[in-house]
C-alpha cells in the first residue's frame, strides 16, 4: 500500500497555511461550534481542503492545532480546554488487517496481484482485496474510528475529531463513502476532514469533493467548508 499515488500531477497553487490554521483555531475555540450550536439538526461534519502540494506543512500545523486547542485558556467561565482525538486512516486501515490477522499475508501478495496497476477494482486484483476490506460495502472502517472515538469517553471524551490520511488511502477508501458510513457512528461531536484537494459548493454543482486537485470528483452535500465559514462570537 504506497503512501502516494504515483503518475499524478500536481498543481502547485501554494496557501498561507498559517492563516489558514489561525482562522481554524478561532472557529474550533469557540464553544459554539464544540457544541454545535446553530445546525439546526444538520451532523457537525467539516472539511478543510488543502493545495496537495502543502500536505508536509498541513501535517505539522494539525499537530500544533490540537495542541494549542487542548491547551487553550478558555475565554469565559464555564467553558473548558476541548480535547481532541486524531485518527489517521493509514494508521487505522493497518491496524485493522493486523487485528484480523491478516497484515503479513497482505504484504506478501501484494506484488503477486499487481499484475496490474490501476484505481479501478474490476482491474487490480490487489485494490480489490483491500477494498472487499476497508471500502465502502464493508463496516470494518467506520466501526474502528467509533471504537476509537468511544474509548476516550472513559478519559472523559473527545470534543473533535480530526481525520487525516485521506490521500495515503486512495483508492480503496474514499472519502465521501467514508462520511457517509461515519453517520450514526460519531453524530454528536465535531468531526473534522483534512482533505488534500478541493472542496467547493455551488448552486449549480452542488458540493463536489476533488481529491489532489485533478482526479473525479465525488458529491458529498452534508459537510461544511471550514475555510469559507466565519467565527460565531458566543452570545
């Protein structure tokens, strides 16, 4: 399982990441949006779209996130440091093959069944293997991140969640069918993707996901686009 995909071009529209991950805190700070308060019923999913080219950099601002928010002073009485767990989905997609025995065995046909490269299941023996796994018709992904999830409310409880690896997954988890199977398992916490491509919503398109800036985009309507979204002052 390569950590990227070879043969894709980038383009290299570079961002002020600092800006970026500045105006991220001051909307995660807020206990409005710890509480999803104003949803009116809609699931607290978010993406933060980033240029492909930038992943080294995004890595290293997640961290610092997460630590600055899990070390924040709150502003008014009553509110508290959030805590916030941090899946990644290479991680994650191991550590299932491992617990179901199968790891090794993985690796070692890997080599055998890539007779032939490709992104399509129906032509590469080894992404069919995996996607039977850890793709879309298959539970063992978004059971594994609610396992998660529900093991630090003994520790007292996430207040985000932060899925990175997206791109180290492709093509046998997606990240829209992966969304889609999150409902129901985390509804009730902030759930935050970090996605290396675009995001955009129109009247027109509607909301299309576009992974490295250059591959088919996939429809996924129920999440909100962080960049574009504004600090709520707390009432």
């Amino acid at each position: 399982m390569a950590d990227s995909i070879a043969g894709i071009g980038f383009v290299d529209e570079r961002r002020d990441i600092d800006a970026d991950f500045a105006h991220l805190y001051e909307i995660m700070e807020s206990r409005s949006f710890r509480t999803n308060s104003g949803l009116a019923g809609e699931q607290p999913y978010y993406i933060y779209d980033y240029p492909p080219m930038q992943e080294l950099e995004v890595a290293e601002h997640i961290k610092q996130l997460a630590n600055r928010l899990q070390t924040m002073t709150p502003k008014d009485d009553g509110d508290y440091a959030p805590q916030v767990l941090t899946l990644d989905l290479y991680d994650i997609a191991l550590e299932i093959l491992e617990k179901r025995g199968i790891l090794d065995r993985i690796f070692k046909r890997e080599e055998k069944r890539h007779k032939k490269v490709s992104s399509d299941v129906h032509t590469d023996n080894f992404l069919r293997l995996l996607d039977n796994i850890l793709g879309a018709d298959a539970n063992h992904l978004p059971d594994t991140i609610r396992d998660h999830y529900e093991q630090t409310k003994s520790e007292g409880g996430a207040d985000i969640v932060f899925i990175t690896g997206i791109g180290k997954v492709y093509p046998y988890i997606r990240a829209h069918t992966l969304l889609n199977a999150l409902q129901g398992r985390i509804d009730d916490r902030p759930l935050v993707l970090f996605y290396p491509g675009t995001f955009t919503r129109s009247a027109t398109s509607g909301s299309v996901m576009s992974l490295f800036n250059c591959l088919p985009g996939d429809n996924y309507y129920r999440a909100q686009n962080l960049r574009e979204m504004s600090v709520q002052l707390e009432a």
